[in-house]
C-alpha cells in the first residue's frame, strides 16, 4: 500500500460520515451506543475484522462511546487499506443498530 495524498484523503473522508482527520495521518470515528455491553460487542467484531486483514485499529473503551483510530505504520500515514477498513467497520456498525 502506497500512502495517499492530503488531496486523496480528503476525497476519500467525504465518502465516510462522522470519520475526521486526526493529526495529519489518522482517521477517527467515535461510536456510541445503548449501553457497554453493546459496545463491546462492536469490539469484538471490529477485532475479528481487523484479524481477517491484518490490519488493527487503535480502540479506546469510554463506556458506552468506543473511539476508532485507523492509520498505517509501514507508510507513516494513511493508505486505501484504512478507508476500507472504516467502510466495513461502517457496515459492521450498521447492522448492529
């Protein structure tokens, strides 16, 4: 994977509602929920996910908010990897609420 453009990523953060820029080479998305045990479900989800491609966010557990960080370490910054990787966490999100 090939780190995007500052110009890519804006492109590609308009096709991802409530996904913003963190820090030049993240991207963010906060997720609330009915309760925590929801939350943690979503979690495990997102873990699974993440194991399948190899490619694991940073999760932050606030109670019923859990905090989705996405980035690429090999390329110090954002890749196409990551947006897909929000579009499923996107899906997975959809089809628990």
């Amino acid at each position: 994977m090939k780190k995007l453009s500052e110009a890519a990523v804006s492109q590609k953060l308009k096709t991802l509602e409530k996904w913003r820029i963190k820090e030049e080479k993240w991207i963010e998305r906060r997720y609330r929920f009915k309760d925590y045990l929801e939350g943690i479900r979503f979690v495990n989800k997102l873990a699974e996910a993440a194991e399948e491609v190899n490619h694991h966010p940073f999760i932050t557990i606030q109670y019923k908010l859990v905090i989705v960080e996405l980035t690429s370490w090999s390329e110090n910054g954002l890749t196409d990897l990551d947006f897909d990787v929000a579009i499923q966490y996107e899906k997975l999100y959809k089809e628990m609420v």
